[in-house]
C-alpha cells in the first residue's frame, strides 16, 4: 500500500505546496482523497497514473474540490470508459455535481455523486472505506481506509506431518475447509492454520480540530494523516477556524494508538519551514514527519509480512 501525498498546504498554494489532495495505491486500485485545484497536474508530476477506483471529498471548501473539474476532463481526454464514483458529505451532492458538470465539455464516461453520513461504509471487496465525524464548522467528514483481516499463517510442515496432500487441499485447508488426509483422517483447519491476523488501516482527516470522533476513528492505525495547519503559537486562530496544531494532531495521534502519523495542510505561514510543525508534534509523538508534496509512504502489514 502507497500513500502519495499530492498537496500539503491549507487554504492557497504556495511555491513548493499544492493545495490538498491525497493518492492511496492498494494493489490493483487507485483511490484519490480531496482533489484541490491543480491535483492533475501533480499526479503526472508524482507518477501516481490517472486509473482511478474512487474520488473521496471531505468538505466542499475549494482547495479541497476545485480540482475535479480539470481532472475528470483530461481523464475523458485520455479515453477512460469506466464509471467513476465520487463521494462526499451530506449536503455537498449539489456542489459536486455542479464540478463534474462544469464546462461546455461533457465528461466522456459516467460519473456518479454520493453523498455519506459519518459510520457508512463503502466496500471494496475485502477492504473498505468508512466515512467519520470531524470538527471543521461545516459539513465535513473523515475517511478510514480499513482492510478485511488476512487468514492466519499456515503451517506447511505440520499439514505435511498430519499426512494432507501437496497441491489443491494446502488452499482449501487455509480457507477454512476441512480436508481428507492420506490415511482417511480429516484434517480441520485450527490444526495447520494460526489466528486470523489484522490487515492495514490508514486514517485520512481532511480539515478538522482534534476531536473524540477522530481518536476513535483512528484506533490502531498504521497510518494517520492529520490536519496540522498551525503551530501552537497559534492555537487561538487553529480553534477559531476548527483547524488543528501540530501539536494537536500529535495528541490525537497518542491517544488513538497509531503506528505512524504524518502532518498535512500546513499554513502558507510555515509551508517553507516544515521542521517547526515537525519538531512540536515530535515532543508529543516521536516519529511524526511533516509531509511534503511528492512524499510517499509504504504502509506495511501489522506484523511486518509482504503477502
């Protein structure tokens, strides 16, 4: 699992930031989180492709949706037929349509709008995406992108030992069916296959204060993305206009459990000294980094397997 971040800034742009925008390569799917003005062009720059699952927005303030317009019609251009669904939070269905649609141009392929309550879920197979309360003074919403649990290790000397059969019956076995051994004997599961065993979570804020609904969200995750536009000098301005600290975001991130957590949407104060938020955040939460347009992160697998 890759997380490209494609804008870092809050509000505006600046010289070496985009507006907000987050890419999440999952195996064979694309999904892109928030589409600020200018997403198209640092998805060419940043090398995710343009194959996208899903686009999810998490308010309709406009460096966080401003972008679609231009990306949908170049994704026309480059000849995509396949449907596209876009999701936000209630109330923001009107808005969306109204992006998907501007222009002379007709977007070539079928693009579908959705709007999502805090608590729906949308499935993946066997991963989803869970939608989440967030404190922005708007509608707004969070997003948690959760795998299904991975079946438990398999112990292929003991199914050996137990006499079953190389071949078809090792996969039926670790799926969970029974088997038939050489001697006749039925051979169960819980005897070769270990606990089932937890698969990645990544944790996507948008805008918003530290909040309860947000630590709950982010319970155990191996990756949380959270709004960081202030320092705490400015604590009075981040409460005002329902943004978070880098100190703030830390706490969340204490508090929820999380493995790893990365700073987004600084302020265009501080965009070009990122080792201020970096620092705050780090005397709460060692390990934080402030993300930059353009950085990745590989999201392992809880007990540090490749599959």
């Amino acid at each position: 699992m890759r997380v490209t971040f494609l804008g870092t800034a809050a509000a505006r742009p600046t010289v070496g930031r985009n507006v907000s925008a987050l890419s999440v390569q999952r195996e064979g799917d694309l999904v892109l989180f928030d589409c600020g003005e200018g997403t198209q062009r640092q998805m060419m720059r940043y090398g995710t492709g343009f194959a996208l699952s899903a686009i999810f927005i998490t308010h309709i303030h406009a460096d966080h949706f401003l972008g679609l317009t231009g990306l949908l019609r170049t994704m026309g251009l480059q000849g995509r037929t396949e449907a596209l669904p876009v999701y936000g939070p209630k109330r923001s269905g009107r808005i969306l349509e109204q992006a998907v649609h501007l222009g002379l141009e007709r977007v070539s392929f079928p693009v579908t709008v959705t709007e999502l309550e805090p608590g729906e879920r949308v499935e993946r197979g066997d991963w989803a995406i869970e939608a989440f309360a967030v404190q922005h003074g708007v509608r707004a919403i969070g997003y948690a992108l959760q795998e299904d649990d991975r079946l438990g290790r398999f112990d292929v000397e003991r199914a050996r030992a137990l006499g079953v059969p190389e071949g078809p019956a090792f996969g039926r076995l670790h799926r969970g069916e029974a088997v038939e051994a050489i001697d006749g004997r039925m051979v169960h599961p819980h005897e070769v296959v270990g606990p089932s065993r937890p698969g990645r979570k990544v944790v996507y804020t948008g805008d918003t204060r530290p909040a309860p609904s947000v630590v709950e969200a982010a319970r155990g995750a191996d990756l949380l993305v959270h709004d960081a536009t202030f320092l705490r000098e400015d604590a009075e301005r981040a409460h005002e206009t329902h943004h978070s600290t880098a100190e703030g975001a830390a706490r969340v991130a204490l508090e929820a459990g999380v493995r790893r957590l990365a700073l987004t949407h600084l302020s265009a104060r501080y965009a070009e000294l990122p080792h201020l938020a970096e620092s705050e955040a780090r005397e709460v939460f060692p390990g934080a980094v402030a993300a930059w347009d353009g950085f990745t992160i590989e999201v392992p697998f809880p007990d540090g397997e490749a599959e």
